[in-house]
C-alpha cells in the first residue's frame, strides 16, 4: 500500500483544547494493528505525548508536508475497553471538554505515562544452568561469589522486590549476570481464582422494608433500572447493598460500589472484607500510582469482584459489569470541581444506562434531582422508613440560644446534657463545621480583623499551630504578636472552630477524652483509623468534628449529637443553600441512637423557630424536600431548569468581566440566529468570592428549561470563546450542572 493510502490517525491528546489532532502512522505499523482506544507516543510541539487514538480518517485538512508521523505504537491491544471509551466520549461531550483531557482523567496516572496496560509482572534472579559456583572469573570478586552462593540455595528463583531482606546486592547480581552466571525470569502473577463459596460470614435477617427492596432490585438483574433507596440513617441500607452484591457475585458478575469520602475506604473495605471471601480492590486518590494501576486491571481482566471508590472510580473499566452502588448520593463530593467537571453519580447513571445494568442510588437524605427523577417515574423510589434492629429514631430538640451566654459556642443547657450522657457511661458528637481556633482575629482596640492578602476572605486562627490560614486559597502566616494596624497587643479570636471548642471541653469535662476528627486531625496516615478505634472500644467520650463524622459512620455508643450552629445555611445566596443545611443536620443527627440505647440530637440556633427548623425537626428530611422541591418549581430552578457557569479569572480588576461581556455577546449572536428560545444569560457578574488566590473572578450563568438548546449554543459557543483576544488574559472554564454558583 502507498503511503497515499495510509489512513489518518486522529488523536486525542491531553490539552485543554477541544479537538482531535491528526498524525501518520508509526513507521513499520501496519494500519489493520490500530484500533481505537490505543495509545500512541507523538510529537507534539517540542515536547512528546501520549494520545489515544479515536478514528483512523482518509483525510486530514493538515497537508501532508506537514503532517508528522506518530512516534511509537504502545499497546498491543486497547487498554481502553470499548464500553469505557464510550463513556468518555458521552462525558466529553456532554461537560463539553476537551476529549483527550477527558481520558486522562479516566486513566490511571502510569498509563498516562506510557506505562505497560499488563497486570505487574515480577522478577526473579536464578542461577544460570552452566553456573559454577567455583567459577575462576570470582576468584577476585568475594561479593559476587557470596551472593552466587546465597542465589544457589533458592532454586525457584529470588523475587527482585526480596533482594534486600536477603542481603543480596543488585549491583553484584548484575555483573554475575553479564558473565552468564545469573538470568531472570519474568513472571506474571498467577490469576487468583474465584472462590467456590462467597460468604465469609452469614447474613443478617433483613426485615420487610429491606427484603422488598432487595426484591425489587433484584428483579431487574441483567437489565438497566435506576433505583433509589431512600433509607433514614440506620435503616440497614449496607445490608442491601451487601446482599445484592452478594447475588452479583453469584450470577458470575463484577460490583462496583462508589463512597464519596476517602475516610469511608478502610471502614468499607473491613465491613466488605468479613463479609466476602471476594478479590476486592480499593480506589481513590490516597492509594499510590502503582497500586491504582493493578486493581484498574484487575478490575478490567475480571480478577477483581468488587470495585469500591470513591468519584474518580467510577472510570474504572469491569470486564462482567453486573451492579453500580452509590452511596450517600446526594455527597456534594460526588462533583469534582475542577479540570473535568463530572458529577460522578449522574455519569454512573448514564454508565449503567449503556452497560445495561442496575444502579442503586442510597441515602437518607436524598437530593432534590434523584427525588424529582423519582417523582417522573425515572428511578423507582424504595423507602425504609424504620431502623434496623428495632433502634429508635432520635428525638430533636431546638435549643434557642438568645441572650444566653455561650462558651466557646456551648450553651449552658448542653453542658449539661454533655455531662449527663457523659455520667450515663455514653459517647457525645459535638458537631461545628469549622475547622481551626476560631474564624477571625480581631484587634479590640482599632478593630482590625485578619484578612486574606490574596482573597476576599478571613483568615482563620490555628491556635496549636500558632498560624492564621486561609481555607480558600491555602494562604498561611504566623499569628502576630500586636495588631499591624494600630501596634496594640489586644488581639481576639471570634467565634468558634472544631479546635477551640474541643480545647474548652476537655477543660469542662477532664475525666473524659475529647477526639477531634477533622481535616488537621486526620492528615497523618492512620490518623482516623486510630481515631476510630478508639471511638469503637465504646468507653465515654466526646467527639468533635466537621461534616467528616456526617457521612456514613456506625458509632453505636453516641446517644446524645449537639450541632452548635445550625444558622449558617439559612440565610445563604446559594439556593441549594437550605437543602445542603438540612441534609448535613439530618445525617450529623443519625449518628445518634444507633443501638440499644435511645438518642437525642440538641440543635443550638439564634432562630430556633425558623419554619425549615421547625419542618424539619418536627415532620422530617421527606416533608421538607417536597416544599424546596416545589420552591424550585415556582422559582424556575434545578431539577426544573437546567444551568451552566461560564468562569473566568484574571490578575486584573475588569479583565474577567471583560472577557464575560464578550462571550455573552457572542452568545446573544448565536441564540438569535439559531432561533433558540428559552435560554437565559445572566451577567456577567463579579464571583460572590471576587478575589481568591490573588485573582479577580466573575461568572455568566446560561439558564434553559430544556438542556438540548442550552447544549447547542455551548458546542457552538465554545470553539468561539477560544479565540476570543481577551481569553489570553484570562483563565476561563465551564462547569455543566454545577452544584454551587461560587
């Protein structure tokens, strides 16, 4: 064949620009070896990239003297199976992102690299047949005939990663093995077979409401179904979960279950691990590059049985897709929030949608779209309306803390319900979603307060660390000793962080540990474990911490949960403000009484009579969501409009908005000649946050009451903005579906 006929590659590579780039083929690769979804080594620029292959195309628009040829094929086969390339592909193009920044997010770190698409393969040093262990050639050479001498005695070979326990030195093995005297062998793990029984431990009895939504789901194996199962916290909704995956196993088929918080992993993977004797691989950004690589394949040779993940493990490829978990559904932790902006529980949807399989969507606290999705008949709604175990659900009650004095954020009337559960033998979580000493610093003599330098925010005081931090931008500077405004040395922490409030109960209540678990307390390795193993051992305590004690925790000792503040989302901007508020109450709340012993939940608010206080507390999650829900309705807002978020930043005042004005300008344009109706543009309009991290921020807002034109003007808008003069000055992204307008 001439080159004339050589087909053109078209590659996806990984760049922000939202394109495909086309190259020759690799010289000596025959164009029948190529197939979509293989990785290629090019040129690109002065530096060299890995790109996955898309198409192969007749023609390019690039003319053939300047058409460069791909430098080297990498994988014999496409690491990429077909069905989670189509994946990417509907997910580009539905976040309207670039395709090839697109993959990479879906692949592994070292596949990115170039890295083998093989299950890790090991090596062993063995003596070579002809090896003599008095071979003249060691005569001089006493570190080279010892370690011939240690390799004799292991005739099945001494794996590489060994080689330091037995002392034996590399550089040694290397120069016997270029006199002949040693080879390796390269071994392929040996596949582990499945077991012959699943269970490592039996079954718990599932009461009616469990067992007629195992039924249901169970009734839709083998096809795709969305199902939510809608569960008050401590219903048994992991039971569920755990007997359906058992009867995907069963059938021969793959789970993957999706968490939304790292801290969840080690406490899934136990509960997982005592129940299955199954090949279970653990996802998410702590495992290392190496590890994420070998559960990937795993997972895609089919040697793994259960996947369990957190967002970004949902692009993780399943040779015998059977099931999709995903748990606390409603997470915000679900969004990523930068890069390629997916929500991974809308992608895992559309996944289970083409893979033909059943999702099961969990929570307590359902969102408002998954309800809304219920309500229209798209996912079936199971409820279990009862805990598990006959536990009682918690009793609430608002404590109004006008005009009373509060220490360090705790009110008279808690410190005594603190000592009493304390004396009943019992565990208290006491809940602040804010981390450090105390918000601000405050000079009392000029008034002074500890501003960010590079954002529009405070800075938070880190007494243990005697720092001011910004949680926005990261920005951190010793606490000073005087006041840089006026030079007086009256300076005062306002208001209340997890760390104030744990140092001022451990000096109210001495007897009695205090644990800290939030995002300082738990950075160090083993840090929550400890701190739940601690927890677990059901001895008195107090538990303070943020939102990371909300999500899916069994402490079965805690009796009594006091939310300090519970006023922060009740007078927001954010619209989604209020449900994120009764969400968090609602599951902070069900870490108590999960046992024997009854719970209560004391909620401390400047507005105890504030009606979502009262609905809430009173009626529950379900009767306040109907009310946002038809809030929504009336107001014209998510799940019944579909938004998008242009972003963009600058070092300069106006550059932002400069650069907004001209693509909603652009947008206008295109909605007039295509004649689309009912697409908003609102803006563009200074962030809420103007300046973070030194950069000045505005946003325009795309609103529609149908997502296919809003998707028409963006594919069409999008190539425009990208060679718009003002966008080199700017860092702008889109966000599609986005979860906060901030």
């Amino acid at each position: 064949m001439s080159d004339d006929a050589q087909p053109i590659l078209r590659l996806a590579l990984p760049s922000p620009l939202r394109r495909l780039f086309d190259y020759r083929a690799p010289a000596g690769i025959a164009a029948a070896r190529l197939q979509p979804g293989m990785r290629l080594r090019v040129p690109f620029g002065r530096r060299e990239v890995i790109g996955v292959l898309v198409e192969k195309v007749a023609h390019s628009e690039v003319p053939a003297d300047k058409l460069k040829a791909a430098l080297e094929l990498l994988d014999p086969r496409p690491p990429i199976p077909p069905a989670l390339f189509r994946l990417c592909l509907w997910t580009a193009q539905y976040y309207q992102h670039s395709l090839g920044d697109t993959l990479s997010w879906a692949l592994p770190v070292l596949l990115r690299q170039g890295e083998p698409a093989e299950a890790r393969q090991e090596r062993f040093w063995h003596l070579a047949e002809d090896a003599r262990l008095d071979d003249p050639r060691l005569t001089r050479a006493p570190r080279q005939r010892e370690a011939l001498k240690a390799l004799a005695q292991h005739p099945h070979g001494v794996p590489h990663a060994l080689l330091s326990k037995l002392e034996l030195n590399k550089d040694s093995l290397d120069l016997l093995r270029e006199k002949g005297l040693v080879r390796i062998e390269v071994r392929r793990h040996a596949q582990t077979p499945p077991p012959t029984h699943w269970l490592a431990q039996p079954e718990l009895p599932l009461n009616a409401e469990q067992r007629t939504a195992l039924e249901a789901v169970r009734a839709g194996f083998g096809r795709f179904g969305a199902f939510l199962l809608a569960g008050v916290t401590g219903s048994g909704k992991t039971e569920v979960y755990l007997q359906l995956i058992r009867e995907t196993l069963e059938a021969g088929k793959q789970a993957l279950v999706l968490i939304p918080e790292i801290n969840l992993g080690p406490q899934t993977l136990e509960r997982f691990s005592r129940r299955f004797n199954a090949r279970i691989a653990l996802l998410h950004s702590a495992v290392n590059d190496r590890e994420r690589l070998d559960a990937w394949l795993a997972a895609r040779d089919g040697e793994a049985d259960i996947v369990i993940g957190t967002r970004s493990a949902l692009f993780t490829p399943l040779q015998r897709p059977g099931l999709i978990i995903v748990d606390e559904e409603h997470d915000a932790s679900y969004k990523q929030q930068e890069g390629l902006r997916y929500h991974a529980r809308d992608l895992a949807l559309v996944r289970a949608q083409q893979e033909g399989m059943p999702i099961v969507l969990g929570s307590a606290t359902p969102s408002l779209e998954s309800l809304h999705n219920a309500h229209a008949g798209r996912y079936a709604l199971l409820r279990l309306n009862h805990r598990a175990g006959g536990a009682q659900a918690p009793r609430f009650l608002r404590l109004d803390v006008k005009s009373r004095p509060l220490d360090s954020g705790i009110s008279p009337p808690l410190q005594q319900a603190i000592a009493q559960t304390l004396a009943a033998g019992q565990q208290v979580l006491v809940f602040l979603n804010r981390r450090g000493f105390a918000p601000t610093l405050l000079c009392h003599d000029c008034g002074w307060v500890s501003g960010c330098s590079r954002c529009d925010a405070r800075m938070t005081l880190h007494q243990r660390s005697n720092e001011l931090r910004c949680h926005h931008c990261g920005h951190v500077e010793r606490r000073p000793a005087s006041c840089p405004q006026c030079g007086h040395v009256d300076l005062r922490p306002v208001g209340a962080g997890t760390e104030r409030a744990e140092e001022r109960l451990a000096i109210l209540f001495p007897d009695h540990p205090v644990l800290r678990v939030d995002r300082d307390s738990t950075s160090r390795k083993d840090a929550m474990a400890n701190l739940f193993a601690t927890i677990q051992r059901g001895e008195p305590c107090i538990l303070v911490g943020t939102q990371m004690l909300a999500k899916g925790h069994h402490f079965p000792r805690v009796t009594l949960v006091a939310i300090l503040d519970a006023d922060g989302g009740l007078f927001s901007a954010d619209f989604r403000a209020s449900e994120r508020m009764a969400q968090l109450i609602v599951q902070v709340a069900g870490r108590a009484g999960r046992a024997e012993e009854p719970g209560r939940v004391i909620i401390q608010s400047h507005l105890a009579d504030h009606p979502l206080l009262v609905q809430l507390t009173e009626q529950g999650y379900f009767a306040f969501a109907e009310q946002a829900l038809a809030e929504r309705r009336a107001a014209g807002l998510p799940p019944f409009a579909h938004l998008a978020l242009l972003r963009a930043e600058a070092h300069k005042p106006g550059q932002a908005e400069g650069f907004l004005d001209d693509a909603c300008g652009l947008a206008e344009q295109l909605l007039a000649e295509q004649r689309l109706y009912g697409v908003e543009l609102l803006g563009p309009v200074p962030a809420p946050m103007e300046r973070r991290a030194g950069r000045y921020r505005a946003q325009l807002l795309l609103q529609a009451n149908a997502r296919a034109p809003l998707h028409r003007v963006l594919g069409q808008l999008l190539p425009s903005l990208e060679n718009l003069p003002g966008g080199r000055a700017v860092r702008w992204s889109l966000d599609v579906d986005p979860i906060d307008l901030f």
